[in-house]
C-alpha cells in the first residue's frame, strides 16, 4: 500500500498523551500505537472497513519505506 492510498482511510490525529493515535476516516475510531498489533476495530457500517483484519499502523510503516512521490498538500486545500 502506497501513502496516497492509506492517506485515503487513514490520518494521523494528535493526543494528549503526546503519542498520537491512526483515525480511521471512515468512523472516526482511533488506535494509538500501542495497539498496532491488534487489528483495527471499526463501528458497524463503517465504509473504510473490509471483510479482511486491517492494520494501519503497519499499513503506514510498510507505506513510509516506500521511496516514491506524494502529491503535496495544504490544509487550507479546498477552503475558499
């Protein structure tokens, strides 16, 4: 999976706790980086869940050690 591609139903969020957490697009869920290793619980219905486990903090390791172009962004993207 390329970071365009994850960057589709994934974004990283900032905590209080200074770690972070991976938040799923789809149901707004979130998975700090502790648990990684425990596939990703959406809510029911979510439209980014698949019939397969989803790992995104893996997703997005595999996806960083990928050398490639990303398409550069703004935050102010789409705002007029």
């Amino acid at each position: 999976m390329d970071l365009e591609k994850w960057h589709k139903s994934w974004r990283l969020v900032a905590c209080d706790d200074g770690l972070g957490a991976v938040e799923c697009l789809g149901c707004n869920r979130m998975s700090p980086p502790g648990s990684s290793n425990r596939p990703f619980e959406h809510d029911q219905g979510c439209l980014v869940a698949t019939a397969n486990d989803q790992y995104p903090w893996a997703d997005l390791r595999d996806a960083l050690a990928i050398p490639g172009f990303v398409k550069p962004r703004s935050a102010l993207d789409g705002v007029r």
